[in-house]
C-alpha cells in the first residue's frame, strides 16, 4: 500500500467508528476511559520498553537532554495520564444536550442538539502523553480521532494506540476510533491534510513550522494555535504591590509556556515608582531586560529592545518592557505585536479595566490576574487540548465542549411553509 | 497595480476599518445601516442605470431567461434591500454581551465576551442583492466585509458599493468596512483567498463549482454551504394526511432551493396505502417520480430510479421514491446519500421521533414539518447570510450571532498561579 492509500483507509475507518462513537451513551464512553487508564498502569512494563527504543535512538540522535525529558515516560507520567483520563471521564457530556426550545409564532419548537464534530485529526511534536489525553478527550466528546505524533515517540505512541485500540474493544467501542498513523513519513501528515471527506478538523500542536505547514496544506478546517507574546498593561492607578505579584509571577512561574508574560507595559504616571523595586525583583530571578528608552532612563543597567524584541515570543527568563504614554498607547502596542493569545491590566479603576477589556482582541484578557490563568483547567473547561488563537469555532482553551457542535431540532405538529 | 497588490490593499484596509467596527456602539451600527437602505431608495434611478449596463451585457452574452431576471434590480427590489436592512437594524447586537460569570475556586470570575470575528469575505454569484444583505448582517455583527460577486453583476454591484460606502461615511464608520472587490478577473478571487494575515473568514455562496473552488484554494477558514439532498421518512405510525402535505410542501412550494424535498422514504407497512394518493397529487402538479423496485412495484407508473438518483439534488420537479424495510434502513440511507442539510420525520411515535433526531447528522432535523423550514428567518435567528453544511463554527442556517465568536474575560484581585 502507498502512504495515501493508507492514510486514506485510516481515515475512512475512523469515520465508520465516529458515527459509532457519536451514538455511544455516557456511561459506555467513561467506561472506556477508565478502561483505558486501568490498561495503561497494568501494562506500564511495556509501554517503558517500547519507550526506551524512543530514548536510545533519541540518544543516538544526539537530541537535547530537554527534549529526552519529555520523550521519557517514567511511572508517575503514566500515572498522570492515567489521572487524567479518570477526570475526563468525571466531566459532563456535552452530547445530546438540548438547548431550552423556542417556539416559533406558527408553533414550531425550536431548539440546538450538542453533537459530536465528527473525525478530528491531531498532529503534535514529541510528548507521548499528548496521545492518552488527547484521545481521552475527543472519545469523551463522542468523536473519533486520527494521531500523528512525533517520529522521536514513534515506539512509546504506537504502545499507547496498542493499549488504547484493546481498552476500546474491551468495553465495546470500535477499536478505531482512536488510531495513530503508523508511518513516519512527513508525506503521511500531507496525506492526512487532504482527507477532507472523512475528516472534520485538524489540530495542529507544536512549533509555528508545523502549524504553517498545516495550514498552507490543509483541505480541512484547521484549529490553530500559533504563539502567545502576552502583555501584561500596568495602568495609571493600579496597586503597584499587586501588579508586581502579577507580573513576577506571569514571567518567572513558568517561563517557557505560551500564557507566561513577554511583554510589560507600563503607564508613564507610575513608571518611575514601580520599574526600579519590579526590576530589582525581576534581576534577582535571574530575567533579562530589555527596555525602551523611556525604561532604559529609569533602569541604566537595562539592555536597550531592538525592533525585533515586540513581537518576539522569548519562552525564557527574558522579558520586554515599554513605558507608554496611555491606555490607548498600551492598546496600540498589543494590537501591532500582540498574537490575540492573553493580555492582562492591572488597575484599579472599573471604567478603565472594562474599556480595556473591549478593546484588547485576544483569546482570553485578564484584570487583576496573572496571564498563566489562559488554561482550561484554569478557568473551568476541565482538560483542555490546546488554546486556539483563531476566531473561528473555538477562541481560547479548548475543552470538551470546544469539540462538539449543533444541530438544530425542529418538533412541529404537521406546520408547511406558506412563503 | 497588480492584482495581487490591489486586493492586499483591500484587504488590509478591511482590516482596519474593522477594528473601528468592532468598537462602534449598537446605535452607531443601526443609523449605518439605516443611512445605506435611506440612500438605496434616495438613488434608484442611478442604481437602475448602472444595473442597465449589466442587463445589456447579459443579454449579448445570452445569458438564460432565469439568469437575466435574478439580475434585474427593479424597485421592488430594492425596497426588499432597504426593508432587510431595517430589520437587520432590528436585530439584537450580540457584541459585548456577556454570559453570566462563573466563580473559580480562588475567586477569579470567568466569564465569556461575544466579539466580532474581524474580516469576513464573501464571494458570490449573481444575485446583487446579496451585496446588500450580506454587507447589512456582517456590520451588524461588528465585521468588516469583503464582497466579490458575479461578473455578470459587476456594475450593478459597484453601484450599491458606491452607496454604501457614502452612507457608511455619512454617519461615521469607516467607508472601507464594506467593500466590493472592483476586479472581474477570477485571480482576483484567488488572491483573496491569499490574505490570511488579514482576513478571519470566506463565506462561498453559489454552485459546487465555486465552493470547490474556494476550499481548493483557500488558506483562510471557510463555511461552506454545499448541496442540500433533503429526505423527508415517513415512518410506520405517521399520521398519513399530514405525511401528505409535508411531501407536497416540501417538494412543490419551491423546488429550486436547496431545504426543498429530493427523496423521500417510505415505511414499508405505510408504502401501499400512502404512495397512490400521495403520487396523484405530484402527478398533477407535475412531479416526476423516480421509484426503487417497490416503489414501481406499487405506482407502476413511475419511472424507476438508477443508482445516480439517490445522491442527486435535482432543484425541479423530481423526486426519489425508496420504500424501506424501517427506520433503521432510512437513516442509514440518508447517512449513505445524504448531504448533511435538512432531513425530517413524520410520526406519531415520540420515541422513534427522539430516535431519528439523534442518529440524523444534518445541521436541521425535524419532527412533523416541512423541510423548508430550514432557513434563519423561520428558525428565528433573523436574516441568514447562508446554511453552513461544515460542522465547524456553525452548523445550518448562520444568523448575525453566528457571525461573531467569544473571548474569555477574567476579573481578578491579584489572584497569581502557584503551579
């Protein structure tokens, strides 16, 4: 068989197995997901094995020690997933719900049905355990799912899609509907892209190179996710002891994540005050400055920004600073380098903090709160499968109810239609 | 300029006009559209004179008499323009709302803010009333709008353009957030698709041709709205005199759309006493049947159906006549054949009913009516901009609220994440 035409029999199997899925009670799904969970932590002994394959060659390749952390799956990372799968199977079911109907002056009663999406295609880099929570995810909101994982995981993936694909028929759902593609091949990703008849969307998870190449070559709906430059906006009366919790914590808790802070901003009016015991802080962590003119005059040890520190997504103890004129000046400044990901205002006045809110264009906009709270955990989506920075369909975290739709539900007593 | 260039400029300008919609208050949006549909009934004669030029290209090219007409733009014509438009006026303005806030745990409040999606395309055939109607629900939802219709309407379309674009300016809005692309080359429409850095969204309205086209071409998300093949079952239980009218409605009201009847499913213990009756009434309104073996079986007049029938959108007066052995035979076919549009039931049975509505994946499914409910003003969203067949974003008929998306807005008092 040639790559497409394997990938297109994969695809064509995990439509059969959504249309099964979607008809899956709630019971019958979280029962799977335990299954899966109970199969993963009897079967740790294998999956390590097939792991440590990964991990030689990842060693032969000479990959970064960072990068075979990640690939490593050791028995409290096979815990955690098996957790995981344990909580999605505690969230509610999206599927079948019906919206309050409204009846219509001719007596139609109208109302939306969630229903599944359908077949959803995932492509990610390196971390084996985005395949368990992944799939947990989408079986939970009654879709199939396609896994293409990086080729550094190949062994430790296809361990999990052996497990996963017993647990599935175990409690009597179609083995396919969870499948990760078993060739390593890029041209097998290419030839997921064009699947368009049996799959309904595609997520992209990884480095901007692997996004721009689904994009560009995507005959599905792609959910994309590029990077997250986020400021934080310090504005003219904001609790200055509090935007310094803020701001230490949105840069320096976990630098190398797309919700950490990589660009602050600050009102003129308070500069002065807060720049200096901020940086004092901030120095003391180890985080770099890079600052305007304007920062560099109030912090000489500072290194001045280039043109291209604005809009560059450091993922690292390096941060950005511009002391503005106003609120409109902060504004401006997120909307010409900003990536619509997470922004933050520290204030203390309502009027301001709600004109700010309107205007900042961008997944999730936070007042008086670290940008590390853009999580679906966070905020209350449960488990999330990644934070879409497109306006279409989902804007933000992505939980279970992100990967459903509607139908809409018409009950009628015989009604024609006049005109 | 080429016209790559020229439709970049476009579309950058859309860009920034649509920030400034996105910002104008409910009431600055109405007096807008308001002014347009003010302007449209001030102006006749000039848009009638350019309408002319259309008409006597049209009819050199000997366009079809159907053709010609859907052209014309007569007064009648553009009072329903003008009329749309204040009914758009009308609408609730979804922007800015909030749902209500849901508390975290650590006293962060979450809640959901409806915000336009930005730059919405549309590219359409003919019909130049849908410069008007598609220009008046994208302003309404707070977008900017970029519009390429048929260049057999080039004219009249630059005309309502011109119109728009002064009233758009009369009362204070950006003139470029409504544009009409004033290239008739088809590269013009390719290039568009290019601009992905500026554009949110294309909208394809017209024949399957041109949506393939589009999905072929296009790097920026698209709703498309592919063929309606709309079946209507009859199941074992209905009441037969409603059954009747239903399928007379469905099928002969207005053939040529895309919610109308193209096959109908019988119940095998209903065929026999519901196809005689049910055919004469086609018969004299001068519907052709297109029967399986059973259906020619018991109407031995009809024409007996060929395997091309089943997924065909005929739009005129033909219908595919299957009997099926039971429910579970229809939907299955419907899953086979159909098209993922409008599909309805007929029972007196409330189980089977719910039965049918869950396993049917169509963007509207009904219980005792007509197919042709299935557009936005019947359902009660308002005017449709079109019936999204894609499962992503929206589902069915798009209203005003399905052009915007949301964005997460968290109010906090310094929460920081501690892990």
């Amino acid at each position: 068989m040639t790559i497409e035409t394997t990938i297109r029999e994969i695809a064509a199997a995990a439509r059969n197995a959504a249309t099964a899925v979607a008809r899956c009670s709630t019971n019958q799904k979280n029962a799977a997901l335990q299954r899966i969970a109970e199969k993963i932590m009897q079967d740790t002994s294998f999956i390590k094995a097939e792991n440590e394959k990964d991990l030689i060659k990842a060693r032969e390749m000479r990959l970064s020690d960072p990068m075979i952390d990640r690939l490593k799956l050791e028995e409290t990372t096979l815990q955690a997933m098996a957790d995981g799968l344990h909580d999605v199977a505690r969230l509610e079911d999206p599927v079948g719900s019906l919206s309050p109907a409204r009846t219509r002056p001719n007596g139609l009663k109208v109302s939306r049905m969630r229903i599944p999406l359908g077949v959803i295609g995932i492509i990610y880099e390196s971390r084996p355990n985005v395949t368990v929570d992944a799939a947990g995810l989408c079986l939970k909101a009654g879709n199939a799912v396609i896994l293409r994982g990086g080729s550094e995981a190949y062994n430790s993936n296809q361990a999990l899609a052996k497990i996963i694909r017993r647990a599935l028929e175990d409690t009597g759902l179609p083995g396919r509907a969870v499948q990760v593609i078993p060739v390593q091949d890029r041209s097998a990703v290419y030839a997921l892209l064009k699947q368009e008849e049996f799959v309904d969307l595609i997520i992209p998870r990884g480095g901007e190179g692997l996004i721009r190449f689904v994009v560009e070559n995507s005959k599905i709906p792609v959910l994309k996710h590029y990077k997250g430059v986020c400021h934080v906006y310090i504005d003219a009366d904001a609790d200055l002891d509090m935007a310094q919790e803020i701001c230490f914590n949105a840069k320096v808790q976990r630098p190398g994540v797309c919700n950490a802070m990589e660009t602050l901003l600050v009102h003129q009016s308070v500069a002065e005050k807060f720049l200096p015991d901020m940086a004092k802080r901030f120095s003391v962590a180890g985080v770099e400055i890079r600052g305007c003119s304007e920062t560099c005059r109030i912090l000489p040890e500072a290194n001045r920004a280039e043109d291209a520190d604005w809009p560059e997504e450091y993922l690292d103890l390096i941060l950005a600073v511009k002391v503005v004129d106003d609120m409109d000046q902060a504004i401006e400044h997120i909307a010409k380098y900003g990536s619509h990901h997470t922004e933050a205002i520290v204030t203390r006045d309502d009027d301001r903090a709600g004109h700010f809110v309107r205007e900042v264009d961008s997944s999730v906009v936070l007042v008086n709160a670290s940008t590390r709270f853009n999580d679906g955990g966070q905020l209350g989506l449960g488990a999330e499968i990644g934070i879409s920075t497109s306006k279409l369909h989902a804007f933000g975290p992505m939980g279970v109810n992100e990967l459903t739709t509607t139908k809409f539900v018409v009950f009628g007593e015989g009604q024609v239609r006049e005109s």
